[in-house]
C-alpha cells in the first residue's frame, strides 16, 4: 500500500537535519519512495509505502511531530500515475 505523508513543517532547520540521519532508521516494515519538499524547506509531501497509514503515522509522528503538522492518506493506486513499480 502507498501513503502519502503531507507535512507542514513549523520548524525547517531541525525537521531537515532530523530527516538527514533519520533516513538510516526507517523501520524495515517501511519504505519512502520520494520526498518533495518545496524551496523554503516548510512543506513537503513524501510517499511511503507500507502496510497501512498507521504504521507511517506512528513513525513519522514520532521522529518529526515536534517541528511539523503531518496529514496521511492511503493512495488510491488504480487512479494513480508514476508509482514506484
């Protein structure tokens, strides 16, 4: 299943230092495809893929809760274009 994870990032600088060495922890349950952040580092959309939106929630929350407001959503794939294959 693919989520996307939409944040809206309160603080840019730790949020993206945090995000730099957080990628070496990603749970093994979890993969994140893409991260698209825009130029001033304050918002972002990421696509994960994973079992379900909780799990993301659970760790995105986790790791990245204290500088940004985060929405999830499952992806509907049938409607989708450029999915990881």
């Amino acid at each position: 299943m693919y989520i996307v994870a939409e944040h809206t990032i309160e603080d840019a600088k730790p949020f993206w230092e945090k995000a730099q060495g957080e990628m070496k922890m990603i749970p093994k349950n979890l993969k994140l495809h893409q991260v698209l952040p825009n130029k001033d580092g304050s918002k972002a959309v990421c696509l994960w893929e994973g079992g379900n939106v909780e799990d993301v929630k659970s760790y995105v929350d986790g790791a990245f809760g204290k500088w940004s407001k985060n929405l999830y959503y499952s992806v509907e794939a049938s409607n989708a274009f450029g999915l990881p294959k």
